[in-house]
C-alpha cells in the first residue's frame, strides 16, 4: 500500500458536497474539470476540503475515473 494512502478518503470525496460557490451542494466527486483546475491554479480552499478537492483533482487529472466509479455504485 502506498505509504499515506487513507482509504477512507475515497469514500469521503463520494459523499462530501461542495460547501460554497457556484456548484454548491454538488458531491466533490461530481465536480467538473474545469472548476478543478481553476481552483488548482487560484489555489484550493483551506483545511480538509483542500484535501479532498486535490484528491478529486489527481484522480480526475490522472485518467482514474474508471477505477473510482466502482465504488460510487449505492451512493
């Protein structure tokens, strides 16, 4: 396993919803590329929702959609 990897983080990005902004409510999951990248640019926001974002933006960047929609199924 990769040295920090947390599981549960993949399970948190599935049920977590965008707290402010134009996509509010929307599960971090679900965000579009573009609203990712132009936070990845302007920076993203504080505290744990920092986290979550740049691991939705890793997964969406590397092309690993197709390994996480498995795990939406139910959500």
């Amino acid at each position: 396993m990769m040295e920090g990897f947390r599981p549960e983080i993949l399970e948190e990005i599935m049920v977590t919803k965008m707290p402010f902004g134009k996509y509010k409510g929307t599960l971090l999951i679900n965000l579009p590329d573009f609203y990712l990248e132009w936070f990845q640019r302007k920076g993203m926001p504080p505290g744990k929702l920092r986290m979550q974002m740049a691991t939705v933006y890793e997964i969406k960047l590397n092309g690993l959609m197709d390994l996480v929609r498995p795990l939406m199924k139910g959500k």
